[in-house]
C-alpha cells in the first residue's frame, strides 16, 4: 500500500456489494492506503426472499468507513470527496424522513418471479419496457418487486415516499440528500433516450400512476449532490462537509476499475454476478442483455448477467465438505484448486449447469450436475463447476457477440479471477487473451475514480484508468480447441434438453388460478 504525503488529496470509495461492504482511501494516483471491510449478510430464511435490514447495511458501510479512514494514517479533512457504487436492481423504499420503510430487497431475490413471467409473456409490454429502459427486468428489479409488493403488502408501498438503490441508501445516510444516478435508474423505469423518469414505462409493468411519486431526482455519477453531515461524520471519521457525489451502478464502477469504460472494450466479472458488459455508445436492445446508461447518458454498458458465479462455487464447496468460514477452511479450498488444476486440462469432467439462485433462461430453470462418474473426484467436480462458471461467460458474450464487437484483450475480474486455473478456463472458453485487472477493489476504485474527476483531481474518468494495471494476457491453448467445442455444446445441448422438464415442474410448482392476492 502506499503511504499519505502531506499536502496531497485523498479520495474515498465504497463499495456495497450483495453481503458486505468496502470502503478504500486512495491517494492521487488511485492507489489503497486503507482499506475498510463489514459484512452485510443476506437474510434468506424465506424460499426465494433475498433481504437485509438497511439499518444494518448502513452501520455496515460507517464501520468500513471509519477502518479504512483509521487505518489509512490520512487527515480525514485531506479526503477531498466521496464515491459510492452499489449492486444495482433490488428495491429500497424510505419514508419523507428518511427512515426505511422494511429491509432491502436484494437483486437475488426471486419472489417476484410470478410477476416477471407474467411482464415477459406480454408482448406489448414487454416491448415498450424492453425499448424504452433498454431490458427486459429480472424478477429481483423493482419494478416487478414493486408488483409483488402491491399484491402482498400494499401497505409497504402506501408508507413510502422515495425508491432507491443500494449505493443511494448510504448516500442518504451521509448526507442526507434522497437522489439516484441514471446508470441504477435504467433498471426501473428510465427512458434511456430521454434520461427522464417514464410514466410510459411505469404503465407497462401494470403499476398505478402514483408510482411516479417514489422516483426520487436523476443526475449523473459524478454530480455532487451533498456533503458529509456532521453525525454520519461522527460514524464514519470523515470530515463534516466532505463532497460526496451521486454515485453508479457497480457494473460500471467495476468496468472504471478494470480500465474498461471506454467503448469498445468487454470487462467480464466473477463475483456475485457473472457480469458480462461492453461499454458502447450504441441504443441496441434484446431482451438476454441490459442496455443501461452509465456515467453519463451518451455512453453505455451492454451487459449480460446472471447470478450464477460465486453462488455456484461456495455451494459447491460447501457439497464438497468445505467451510470457508471455519478454521483451515481456506487452506482446504486452495487445495482443492490445486488438485482441480492438476487434471489433464481435456479429461472429462461432470457438466454443471450452475442455476443454484439465477439463470437467463428463465426463472423456472434449476442447477444439474450431469455425466459424473464413479471414478470422479472431489476436484473432477470442482473443475466442471469452474467450466460450467466460466460456461456463462460464453453464453452470455455470444448474445452480445451478435450486436456488438469489442478490442482483445478481454478484462477479467471478481473473486474467482484471483485463481490461474479460473483464468485459463475462461480464456479457453472464449477462445480469446484475457488480462486480469491487478487493482485491489476494483468497485471501490472506479468510485474513487469518478469522485475524483468531479471534484477535480483528475482531468477526466477517462484519464484515472489509465492509472489501472492489468495482468500479461493469458492465451487459450491450441489443445484446448476441441475440447471447449466438445464442453460448449455438451452445454447446448443439456440445456435445451432440460427446457420442458423445467417448465413442468414450474406448473406442477404454479398457484392455482385465482390464488392469492391480486394487484
């Protein structure tokens, strides 16, 4: 890490992801002087509910705070402004004062499938949502969770009088300002040619007009929007008064981080997420990626997500005996990943469909584990999760294969990428150089990053990535050709195999008609 020099400017990024939250000082060249890390656990006791206590994500994110301000050795009045990037989708109500209205509804959370199913059959709908906010919503967005909330607690809706996002939360907590950017609004009800809120769009999902009283005021990422008031000072260790600007979407966060904002270039993410976006300044739609504004309205990410990366691998480890939160559980893994690595890299491993929490093929489908074998090893199995993960990556680049076209390198990154076996897959699979972004907190640093550039300390966001490292290009191997072929298909093939067995079981699973509340 580096030191702090006086007479230098410090900025801070934080970082709220999907189970904890990270905040890092950096100096003016973006690099970490102290780092700051809280859990911010799921609640996820009911079937398909993915929720958290805002109060709790808050004192997550003081407490990360006030560690990295602590342990930076940085006066916290040489912190020049604030960053904040967050996970997008997901519904956070607040009422006039401020206070939440119910936990966080997290993007993993899938209750409102129903509702997302019954918006996608819709071809009409469907197509005003898809054109005019650039996607076809998950059931963790909030417009469908919004939907499900009039059906089974209206009352919830009725005590609100503003929908945020995740980063936007700890923004209000700071500053006390209620606001969002429009790189986490395009994923409600953003008419992205506009930048402007859409009653067209809140119609569409089959909300009440009134809705439109919930969407709070838009700016871009890097607007400063408040100042540290002087009890988040108190919790955090900054200084009252500090600029804190708007924030984004952690997606385009993470692609600063990576050095990867620029059109042109593809920045894969194997996180939470397997998050797979181009930035472009091109409107193109289709319902298997996000078109979604970024920093600015003129440029875009066409991202293709799904949560079907980090949940399959802990899953995974679990099934396999291993706690990574017990002693030697970490030990143990890495053992794992070691005898995974040591296989021939073309003998057979088992097929994993990796759908533990997520899919893009659509709610109803369900994680398999297929052609295992008795001679199969605990590291066999480990390997064809790693491949059905890195699957993903190529299923969701091949849909924006077909619109959009992108520089190689491709940059990697997430918690997986840290493993040289993962990064070999994933270059395998896409037949493609992959660089790993080498900056610790790469959310925490895109951030940073547009802070910076809105208070001054860089000429542009364009300019601090040029400060990102990366690693030397890892490059498919010749051999390895046939048998990615050979795994892809395999792929294919399952999947589309597996279709009407989902879709029974979904309506063996179906309400019956008329069943529950109605909106």
């Amino acid at each position: 890490m580096a030191t702090p020099a006086e007479g230098r400017r410090y900025l801070l990024g934080i970082d709220a992801g999907q189970t904890a939250v990270k905040a890092v000082v950096h100096d003016e060249r973006l690099r970490p002087l102290g780092i700051g890390r809280r859990s911010s656990p799921v609640d996820r006791s009911t079937p398909r509910h993915a929720e958290r206590s805002q109060h709790e994500l808050w004192a997550a994110a003081a407490g990360a705070i006030a560690e990295a301000v602590e342990s930076s050795g940085v006066d916290p009045r040489d912190i020049v402004a604030v960053g904040i990037t967050g996970h997008g989708d997901g519904l956070h109500l607040v009422d006039a004062s401020g206070e939440a209205v119910g936990p966080a509804i997290t993007a993993m959370d899938s209750r409102a499938h129903v509702e997302a199913a019954e918006l996608a059959a819709d071809e009409e709908r469907m197509r005003v949502v898809l054109a005019r906010s650039g996607q076809e919503p998950t059931p963790g967005a909030a417009g469908n969770l919004l939907r499900w909330l009039l059906r089974h607690d209206p009352e919830r809706v009725r005590a609100a009088s503003a929908m945020l996002f995740c980063k936007d939360v700890i923004r209000l907590r700071l500053t006390g300002v209620v606001a969002t950017d429009y790189s986490d609004a395009t994923a409600s009800f953003l008419d992205t040619a506009t930048a402007t809120w859409s009653p067209e769009v809140i119609e569409a999902y089959g909300l009440p007009a009134d809705i439109l009283r919930l969407l709070p005021p838009l700016h871009a990422s890097g607007d400063v929007v408040g100042r540290v008031l002087p009890a988040a000072a108190e919790a955090t260790g900054l200084a009252a008064g500090t600029p804190v600007i708007a924030g984004l979407h952690d997606v385009q966060s993470a692609s600063i981080g990576m050095g990867a904002l620029v059109p042109g270039r593809l920045a894969l993410v194997a996180g939470s997420f397997s998050t797979n976006g181009v930035t472009t300044t091109r409107p193109d739609v289709d319902v298997r990626w996000q078109s979604r504004l970024s920093i600015r309205p003129g440029l875009r990410i066409a991202m293709s997500t799904s949560a079907t990366a980090s949940p399959a691998l802990n899953w995974m480890l679990r099934l396999l005996g291993i706690d990574l939160a017990a002693p030697g559980g970490e030990a143990a893994r890495d053992r794992l990943f070691a005898e995974a690595a040591a296989l021939d890299p073309q003998e057979p491993v088992p097929l994993v469909l990796p759908f533990l929490v997520d899919s893009p093929l659509g709610a109803s489908s369900s994680a398999a584990l297929a052609g295992v074998r008795g001679w199969h090893t605990p590291a066999h199995v480990l390997r064809g999760t790693l491949e059905g993960i890195a699957l993903m990556h190529v299923w969701h680049t091949r849909a924006l294969g077909e619109r959009f076209d992108w520089d190689e390198p491709v940059v990697l990154g997430g918690g997986i990428a840290r493993a040289p076996l993962y990064v070999q897959l994933v270059a395998n699979a896409l037949r493609s150089p992959v660089t790993v972004v080498q900056n610790e907190e790469a959310g925490a640093f895109g951030a940073a990053a547009v802070a910076g550039a809105a208070v001054g300390v860089f000429e542009s966001v364009e300019a601090a990535q040029e400060l990102v490292t990366r690693s030397e290009p890892v490059h498919p191997t010749a051999e390895s050709a046939g048998y990615w072929a050979g795994v892809i298909r395999a792929f294919d093939e399952a999947t589309e195999a597996m279709g009407p067995w989902w879709s029974a079981r979904a309506a063996e699973q179906a309400p019956a008609p008329g069943a529950g509340p109605s909106a």
